[in-house]
C-alpha cells in the first residue's frame, strides 16, 4: 500500500489504483493528491468503491468500469469522457484513461476537461453529428439518382415517381439540415433579426398543422382548441412559425399511430399579459433523467421509436432560443412512454406594445 501511494503521488495527473473484488468487478484501493485536489476534499469516501458511484457516462460509451460491468485483467480499456463527482457532489466533466499495471492492479487516469479541450470536443461532436446527417440523405439521393439513369427505361411510371419523391423528400431534409445550421449560427452570433406583429394564433397553427399533417406516413388526429376571439400574439411571424412548426411536427413524429395530438392557447392565468401555448401528444415521453439536457444542442434521446425519426438534435435548441429571443419562455413536462407537453408564453399584442414598436420604427427612420 506504501508503495503504491508513493507510485501515485509522484503523478501529477489525479489518478487511482483499483483492485479486483470478484465477478470481474473492481474498486478503489488507492489514490494520489492531485485526485483529492481535484475532488476538493480527501478520495478517503471513495476507498472500496466502484467507479460507476462517482463518475457518470453517457450510455452508449464503452465504458464497462463506470457503468458496472465486469472487467477481466489485462482487457483493453478505452479512453472516453465522463462527469465525475467532487466531494460536495458537484460534477466535473473529466476525461479517462485506463493503464493496467498488473492483472491486480488497475490504474485509472482522471484529467479535468480545460476550456480548449471541451471546444475540441464540442467540435468534433458537431462534425461527426453533421457528416453522419448529410451522408444519410445524400447517400439515398445518389443511390436512387444512380438507379433512374441506369435502369430508368425498365421502371415503370410509379417506379419512377416514387423513386422522385424518395429524392425529393431527402433534398429537403438536407434543406432543413443547412437551414437549422444557418439558424443556429446566426443565434450564436447573435445576427438573428426579429420583426415583431400582431400574429393571429390560431390561423397560424391551422396552417402549420395541414402542412405536417401531409407529410406524415400514418395518422395523426390532431386537436385544436383555441377560441376564436383570443387575443393576437406580439411575436416575430417567420420565428414564431418555425417554433410552433419544430414542436407541432415533434409531436407528431414521436407519437404512436393513430395517437392524438393536442395545440391548445389561452391567456395565462398567472400573468393576463401573456398568452400560453401547450402541444401535447400520447406519445413515447421524455425520461426524468433527459428532460434537463433536452433544449441543449445534439440532445438526442436513445428510445426505439427516435432511432427511426431523423433530425439532427437541434430542433428544441432552435426552439427555446427564438422563443427566448421574442421575449417567451418554454418549458416541459413528460412521462416516459404516456407523452409530452412542451408549454410556450409568450406576450399578447397589446396596443402599448404596438405604440412602442411604432415609435421605435419611426425613430429609426427620422
């Protein structure tokens, strides 16, 4: 044990040696400074306890050691990332890599992620995530393209109109691919222009809901009920259509057939100033664990039925960033395989706020 804590404190990376307690499963045996450094307090509560306790990874990471399974001596361990625990149980995003020293002892590098090395990730996360959603659509394009030229004269008429609306439907994919990028690049360099109006509410989500309700493979009933005399909403038109369009084709797309899906508005009862807007579908819900990350970039969920639906995961950030932007908020709730409801407020048309933009645009222009 000397020995092995003499090893470790000559290390300036915190790290810790674990050792074998049956069934292929491993704990902590020893740690060095640069680790209770790192813990902000002594690694004393992490002696005989595995990994998986206090560092957290994603779920599709080969990472057998942090998410308790069985690990044989002298296995290759690969390198990934993961949020460790400090002794006031904040989490830290850490890098890990594994050295075997002996088939008994386990050494475990831990290196906190500096500022330059989470841009690098986030970078190559962004590129991986985007080249794998243009290959896709790119990949059918060519391949129905290739068979068109090749053995168009053998196909008959609804061979060939159905492999022009395959094409057709993977080009637009493609276009609301770069739109969303567009999007999401004028947000962060805040270049994004917002022309506020009055916007009629339920005219509006008429309209959107015929537009997602052609494009879907199987039924959806969808629900309505907004009164006809609610009050306009003072938003920007084009941004306030591509945040009810994102949340109203989500909720079509992630619910089972035949499944209902409900857009309801009224004026909200804990502010008359503000109008609320609630898209509810009976479709696979949210788990408890997601909702937190689920308006960040790339936040995709891992379930059976999203692996079939297409998109990039940027669609809820676009979402919560226009809707912030126009000065709105959205949240969720959801329960896992019952459904969601995604909730908008955002600001009625009144006519001071009509007057202001009046006397802001004449200003402008003087």
């Amino acid at each position: 044990m000397e020995d092995l804590s003499q090893f470790l404190n000559k290390l300036s990376t915190a790290a810790m040696i674990l050792e074998p307690i049956g069934s292929g499963q491993w704990a902590v045996k020893a740690w060095n400074q640069a680790l209770d450094a790192l813990r902000d307090g002594p690694g004393d509560a992490l002696r005989g306890r595995e990994p998986r306790n206090f560092i957290e990874v994603e779920t599709k990471a080969n990472a057998p050691l942090c998410q308790g399974k069985p690990v044989e001596p002298m296995t290759l361990l690969s390198i990934h990332t993961g949020l460790f625990e400090t002794a006031s149980q904040q989490q830290i995003r850490v890098k890990l890599k594994y050295d075997w020293l002996d088939e008994k002892t386990l050494l475990i590098w831990i290196e906190p992620f500096s500022e330059d090395m989470a841009l690098t990730q986030a970078h190559a996360d962004f590129v991986s995530t985007v080249s794998h959603e243009f290959r896709t659509p790119l990949t059918s394009i060519k391949g129905f393209a290739d068979t068109l030229l090749r053995y168009g004269s053998n196909l008959d008429v609804e061979q060939q109109k159905r492999f022009v609306n395959i094409i057709k439907h993977q080009a637009d994919r493609l276009t609301r691919l770069v739109e969303n990028l567009l999007t999401v690049s004028k947000l962060g360099a805040q270049k994004a222009q917002f022309i506020f109006r009055p916007i009629p509410l339920k005219r509006t989500i008429d309209r959107i809901v015929q537009s997602v309700e052609g494009k879907l493979p199987e039924p959806r009933e969808f629900k309505i009920q907004i009164s006809d005399d609610l009050p306009e909403v003072w938003a920007d038109p084009d941004k306030l259509e591509q945040v009810l369009l994102n949340l109203i084709d989500n909720a079509a797309k992630y619910s089972y057939p035949n499944s209902e899906v409900t857009i309801s508005a009224a004026i909200s009862a804990e502010d008359e100033s503000k109008i609320k807007i609630d898209v509810s579908d009976q479709g696979v819900g949210i788990p408890a664990e997601h909702l937190p990350n689920i308006f960040n970039k790339f936040s995709r969920i891992d379930n059976p039925l999203t692996r079939e639906v297409e998109g990039t995961g940027l669609g809820l950030y676009i979402t919560k960033s226009l809707t912030n932007a126009m000065g709105g908020q959205i949240y969720v709730t959801s329960e896992d395989k019952k459904g969601s409801t995604f909730t908008i407020v955002l600001p009625v048309a009144t006519p001071e706020r009509q007057a202001a933009a009046r006397l802001q645009g004449e200003e402008e222009f003087a």
